[in-house]
C-alpha cells in the first residue's frame, strides 16, 4: 500500500521561451499521466526568474511559479472535467 505508485508520467518540452531584458525563462511540458488508475493528459507551463543576487557568493535567487492544467483522456465520453492546480 505504501509503496504503490499514485503518480507516473512521461512528456516532453512543447514551448520554451527566454526573456534576456529581465532574465526570465518560461517553459511549457505536456504530459501523458496516470494518476491513481485514471489515464490523463498534464500540461504545465512553468515561469522562472532571477530575483536577486548575492555579492558574496555570487550564488543567484530564483522566483519561479507555474499552472498545472489536467484533463482525463476519456473527457471526450464524458461531461469534461478539468483541474487547475
């Protein structure tokens, strides 16, 4: 029970794009899941920037964030059910 998997998936990067005035890097990954039992499909766009940067270290910080959207694969027979995470 605890070790049975809740969660695969495997995908791809589907869109990519670089900000260079305020270092900011958007990637955008499309996913075919499993989640419990339910076959589903994933997109997720994820956004990171640069916020500050340590002199001392040189060691930089980054602000990121990002939007999971999930729809099952048989939403086509169903009443469409969607989940922004």
């Amino acid at each position: 029970m605890l070790d049975d998997i809740i969660y695969e998936h495997t995908g791809r990067i589907s869109g990519h794009s670089l900000d260079v005035e305020v270092p900011t890097l958007k990637i955008t990954l499309t996913n075919n899941s499993i989640i419990g039992s339910i076959d589903v499909t994933e997109i997720v766009t994820y956004y990171s920037k640069s916020s500050s940067q340590l002199p001392q270290d040189n060691e930089k910080i980054f602000y990121a964030k990002g939007q999971d959207m999930i729809t099952s694969k048989d939403r086509i027979d169903k009443n469409m059910e969607m989940e922004t995470i």
